[in-house]
C-alpha cells in the first residue's frame, strides 16, 4: 500500500501569521488543558522572532537577521559567487530572539532602511522578553526530565506586548511587502484579537 504525498508550501512572512493565528486557537484551550500554554509560549516566541527576521533581512537574503559572523560569511560567498559557479553557499545562522529584538530596535533597521526610528521597545521590555526567551521558552523546548512549575500570569501581557511589536513592524511595512493587501489586513486583525484575548484568571 502506498502512501500520498502531501506537501504545503509556507514562508517567512505566512509562519508568522500562522503562529499569531495558532496563539489565539491556544488560548482558547488553557483553562481546560494546562499544557495548553507551551503551544501559546511556543507560537508567541515564534511570532516574534519571526517578525524580526521578515524585518531585518536585506534584499541579500538572509544578511540582515544573521549574526555578525555569519553575514560576512553571506557576503563573501554572493561576492565569489559572481565568478566561482561552484561557490557553496554558508549555513544560516539567525541571531537568537535577544539579537533580534536589540536590532530591530536600531534606527533604520529595515531591511531596505526604511525606517528612520526604531521599533519602539523599551528596556524592560526587552529586559522582559529576553527572561520569556531564555526561562520560559528555552525550558520548554529542551525539557529535562524534571517536575517544574512556571508562571503563566505574564504570559496574556506578552502576548499585548508581541501584538504591539508585530503591529508596528506591520505598519512599516518592509516586513511583509510581497503580501497582498488583503493578508495584511487579516493580520491586522488577528493582531488585534491577540492584543485582546480574555485569558483566564
């Protein structure tokens, strides 16, 4: 007996909005399932990070959202691949969700620089995000065989927190450029529906 094949096609900019649509469908679950939470902790960081990388990355993919290193990795692989066709591209390295939110917070960080002021995220915010990246999702994704008790009381102000980003990355509009208009109004409104989910008390 033979199996089908079932493919789908996905990128970038429709992860995002698949893990802002996926924070909602949780939500709605964690009262009755408490580990309903890793899948909202999981998706929120993923939006996230994925908003930054769809605003950081130049139109030399993926310079932008890599680390320092690796961007000049990137870029001496483009520069030989000019005349070497046997060039071997380098392997990814994306920043780390800390790296990403410090450098969209730069003036100018779009990926065409677009952007004369920075997305606005203040100290403790980022102080704050970088404890969820660290302590929470971290834990989650490499879970010891261990009992642990996390607080999720946070989680629902994240969650405003990560709409409030998103959005204004949305607003400036290099993130998601190749999106029709009707995607990114859908994303305004799902944003808008994270930003007021009624969590449970």
């Amino acid at each position: 007996m033979s199996v089908a094949e079932h493919w789908i096609q996905t990128d970038e900019t429709e992860d995002v909005a698949g893990s802002i649509r996926h924070i909602i469908r949780a939500a709605q679950f964690v009262s009755e399932d408490a580990q309903e939470w890793k899948w909202v902790v999981m998706a929120l960081h993923s939006a996230l990070q994925g908003t930054c990388v769809c605003h950081l990355t130049t139109t030399a993919t993926p310079v932008g959202a890599v680390t320092k290193r690796n961007a000049g990795e990137w870029l001496a692989f483009f520069e030989d691949s000019r005349t070497n066709p046997n060039a071997k591209p380098p392997k990814t390295h994306l920043m780390s969700l800390p790296g990403l939110l410090k450098a969209v917070r730069q003036p100018y960080s779009a990926g065409d620089r677009s952007n004369v002021a920075g997305i606005a995220i203040s100290d403790s915010e980022l102080s704050w995000l970088c404890r969820f990246h660290e302590d929470v999702r971290n834990q989650f994704v490499h879970f010891e065989p261990m009992g642990w008790s996390i607080e999720v009381s946070g989680i629902p102000e994240i969650a405003k927190l990560a709409a409030r980003i998103i959005g204004e990355v949305l607003h400036i509009g290099y993130a998601f450029r190749h999106r029709e208009r009707a995607w990114r109004e859908e994303m305004q409104r799902n944003l808008q529906a994270l930003a007021l989910i009624e969590w449970p008390a």
